[in-house]
C-alpha cells in the first residue's frame, strides 16, 4: 500500500502520523487520511480542494504534477511526503 508522510512541522499544531492508505492517486490517499483526520484537510486543501500554495507534495521523489485535480497516480509501493514549501527571497 501507498505510503504517506507529513512534514513534522504540522505535529505542532495536530497529529500527523505516517500512514499506509490503499488509495491509486494522491488525493485518494489524501482523502483517506482526512476521514481519519478531518482537520489536517485546512492543513493541505484549500477550500477549493485544491493543493494550498505553500504545500509541496512529492511522490516517489518527484513533484506533484496535478495540484489542482491531485490525481497523479499512486504504485502500490509509493511513497508521498507532504511538507510545507520555502518562499521568500
């Protein structure tokens, strides 16, 4: 099964484990975090259901390429990280 990680940063506000999620795109893993997690979704999503823009999402060590629809799709042994992106100058 897919798995997906989250930034430490996010333990500062809530739980944020690891998880293994039987899902074959990244917002299906997502969505099954959040039924176990509702409120690490404000985290991520915007109200949209899109990627927030400060999040980086990477699968199998490469970037998320659909952050809009999430729907790059997931090998069974997959690997996502989910961290918040570095702006600024």
């Amino acid at each position: 099964m897919p798995e997906i990680h989250f930034t430490p940063q996010l333990e500062r506000f809530l739980s944020a484990p690891t998880r293994q999620v039987d899902a074959g795109t990244v917002r299906a893993a997502l969505v099954a975090v959040f039924a176990a997690n509702p409120a690490l979704q404000g985290y991520i999503l915007d109200d949209q259901g899109r990627l927030r823009q400060h999040v980086a999402v990477f699968v199998d060590g490469q970037p998320l390429l659909d952050r809009a629809g999430l729907s790059d799709p997931l090998a069974p042994t997959s690997r996502i990280f989910v961290m918040q992106a570095l702006s600024g100058g």
